[in-house]
C-alpha cells in the first residue's frame, strides 16, 4: 500500500530487500553460446514485470538494447547482476561468464552463487561447453536445475539420456513435454498431474496467458503413458527427498520448454524459487570466520564515467552500509563507499543498508577490484586470520 513516490518506493524496497534471506535466490544461468540464455534471461524479466516489451534477439530490441542508454555508462544487464521479484522472492541473476577454460573469473562467478540453471539446446543436447561449466559448478557444490529450451524445434529431442550419460547427473523429471517440434503445445506437470498449456494467438502473443487442464483419457495414450511411467520414478526420487530443496542436491530437477516461443518460462521461475537453495542455507566459510560483522566480496568492477568504479559486492555476513569506514583485507586499506543500490534491472534504487545474502551495486570504492574481500573495520580480528588463510593458500 505505499505510493511509489521515490522516497517511500527506496524505502518499500530497502524493507523487502532485508527483511527474508531465505525467500533471496543468488543464481547463475550456465549455457552453450547459442543454447537461449539470452532470451531466457529476457523472458524472465519480461514475467516479473521488468520489462514492458517482449524483444526478439534477433530483432536486436530486446531488454539489453533497450538499456543501450545504460550500456553507454557502463551498465548492462549481462555484465554482473541483475535483481528482480518472483512471487515474494528475490531473484539475482548473476553473470556467469561462459570461458571454456578454468580462468578466475569464472570460479570467482561461481563462489557468489547458490544454484544454477543449466539451459540447454534441445535439439543438440549436452554440449561440451556446458559440460566444462557443470564440472565446475559441481567442484563449488552448487545445485543446479535444468531448462530443455528450444522444444519448438523440429530436430528437438528430450534430452535426457545425454544429461544422465554426459553430465553424469542424476535427472529429476518434473515435466513431460506434448508434442515436439512445431507440435509443441505445452508441458505436463507431473506433481500436479496438470497439462499447463501456452495459447499462442500470433508470434507476438506474449505466451502470459496458459490454460491448466486436467489429463484425460482423450489425451494421446503414448503420453499417459510416459506421464504415468515418469510420476512413478518421481514419486520414488520424492520419498527420497524430504524438502523440497534437498530434491536438487539429490538429482537434478528438469523442466522444459522453448523461450523464443514464450513457453515454459514462468515455471521455471516457480522452480528456481522452489528447489535453489536461499543464501542460508548453503554452507559459505567465511560466515564462520564473521558471524555478525561484515563479509562481502567483491565480484565485479564496472568503470562509470560520471560515478567513478561500480563495485558488485556479494554480502555473506553482516549488514553493509554507506559511509562507514570498509576495510579491503587484499589490499590491506580501508575507505568508504558514498552510496548503496540495488541493482535492478531498469534502474538502480539507492537504499540505506544491506544485510547478509543480497547482492548490492556500490559507489565509491575507488581501490577495491574484483576478487577482494570487504569486511567492517570491526572484523579485524577474523580478517586478519582469513588474510593469514588466503595467504597461505596462495603460497601452496
Ligand atoms: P545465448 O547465446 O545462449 O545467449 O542464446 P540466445 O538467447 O542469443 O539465442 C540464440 C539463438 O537461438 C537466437 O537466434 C534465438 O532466437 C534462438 N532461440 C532462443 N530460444 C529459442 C527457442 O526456444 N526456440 C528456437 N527455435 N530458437 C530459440
């Protein structure tokens, strides 16, 4: 019920930002160029409200051009994080650099986040870029969920024998497509036992609208039959699993569905919200070595011409806030940073503090770089034995 004049808006927001880590998703999308991650980043957006136009990648309108004003400054929303609500929760997407190779940059993405979506291309499976980033989202323990995009295409297949074989990962189905290729309609959920259906009227419908239908016996005997093999083999893996979140480290939750064409993507979010961990409850060292007092790390700078370095900080202890003395533990220096936002993705809202598990865009911190650890000039004690410790690492 607050009006969004700007003062109680940067308010609204600061509340909800600090008030529940566990409904916070810090997330990665991992993908082979040209799997969908861009338009599935798009239509993502598009369904949490934050944006009004749905852009083809190819028509080259989509979210990042339109943001071309923010490009020009140094922002866009694939360089580093970008915040936006689903149903109560926060979702940060977090930039996951797609290196073949085992650079820092990479295992630095990986450490801020707390689960993945894997996107795949339907119609060729698991490819071996995928492959790389997988193996390492696994050495960082981070639970990933698995998207089957480009269902719509005639030469798609559900891949799931490749994601078993390859990946070496156990699949959790919860979705059976209906039909393939041009044929693809829409999704059977198989906890609901639900045909979600996606009316297209025209290519530019926005696929918002989908019909729920119950399964029947008119439906194509071939499906009831898979539906009725894979809830079996579901509700095996559910009795395994007693939270739902535990169902993600168990196996791998895959749905499908075809971005381009606007289905699939809104329960991709439910799942992201359902079966990625929250911030608190993945296990992160440093919260030991802190406890209460600030912890965040650094994991991109951006240079502004008009606001100077744009420091990424992800915060995994304590409460972060502007004009306080921050002590950099890498470079052995404190300094202050002159303003806090949320990184939204059409706008930066600036608000007063930020607490544990938030991701959180700076002004100010003129000496930090990517890679380094903040901590409140009160932590000293635990950033002198966690320097003493990344010493030490670095020296092995
Ligand atoms: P990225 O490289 O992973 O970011 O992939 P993009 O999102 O840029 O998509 C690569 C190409 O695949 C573009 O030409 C998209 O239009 C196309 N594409 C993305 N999703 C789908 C889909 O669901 N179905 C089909 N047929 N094409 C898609």
């Amino acid at each position: 019920h607050y009006s969004l004049l700007p003062g109680k808006f940067s308010y609204w927001i600061h509340c909800r930002i600090n008030s529940c880590v566990y409904r916070i998703r810090n997330i990665g999308i991992m993908a082979h160029i040209d799997a969908g991650k861009t338009t599935t980043t798009e239509r993502m957006l598009y369904y949490a409200g934050y944006t009004r136009a749905l852009g083809d990648v190819d028509d080259g309108d989509t979210v990042t051009d339109f943001m071309a004003q923010e490009r020009e400054r140094g922002i866009t929303i694939q360089s580093a994080a970008v915040s936006f609500d689903w149903k109560s929760h926060r979702i940060n997407l977090i930039d996951t650099p797609g290196h073949v190779d085992f650079t820092l940059e990479v295992e630095r993405a990986l450490r801020v986040l707390d689960g993945a979506v894997a996107v795949f291309d339907a119609s060729a499976g698991v490819e071996a870029q995928t492959l790389t980033v997988w193996r390492q989202a696994e050495k960082h323990h981070i639970p990933c969920v698995c998207f089957l995009n480009k269902m719509d295409k005639p030469a798609a297949n559900f891949c799931i024998e490749s994601i078993r074989k390859k990946l070496k990962a156990n699949p959790v189905l919860l979705q059976i497509p209906v039909g393939s290729g041009k044929n693809f309609t829409g999704v059977v959920d198989l906890l609901t036992s639900r045909k979600l259906m996606w009316k297209m009227k025209s290519m530019r419908d926005d696929g918002r609208v989908f019909e729920v239908k119950a399964l029947d016996r008119s439906d194509d005997p071939d499906l009831l039959q898979v539906v009725s093999d894979a809830r079996t083999a579901l509700i095996e893996q559910l009795q395994e699993a007693v939270r739902r979140v535990t169902l993600a480290r168990k196996g791998v939750p895959v749905l499908c569905g075809s971005s381009l064409r606007n289905k699939g993507v809104q329960p991709l979010l439910d799942a992201i919200t359902a079966y990625l961990p929250a911030p608190n409850e993945r296990h992160h060292d440093v919260v030991r070595w802190y406890k209460d007092d600030l912890c965040a790390l650094a994991f991109k700078v951006l240079h502004d011409k008009q606001r100077g370095p744009l420091v990424f900080l992800r915060i995994y202890s304590g409460t972060l806030k502007p004009q306080t003395a921050l002590h950099n533990i890498n470079r052995n220096s404190t300094e202050r940073m002159s303003r806090l936002l949320v990184p939204f993705a059409d706008q930066h809202v600036e608000i007063p503090s930020m607490t544990a598990g938030n991701i959180a865009l700076t002004v100010g911190l003129k000496q930090t770089v990517t890679g380094d650890t903040i901590v409140s000039s009160k932590a000293s004690a635990a950033a002198a034995a966690h320097r003493a410790q990344n010493d030490n690492e670095a020296g092995k």
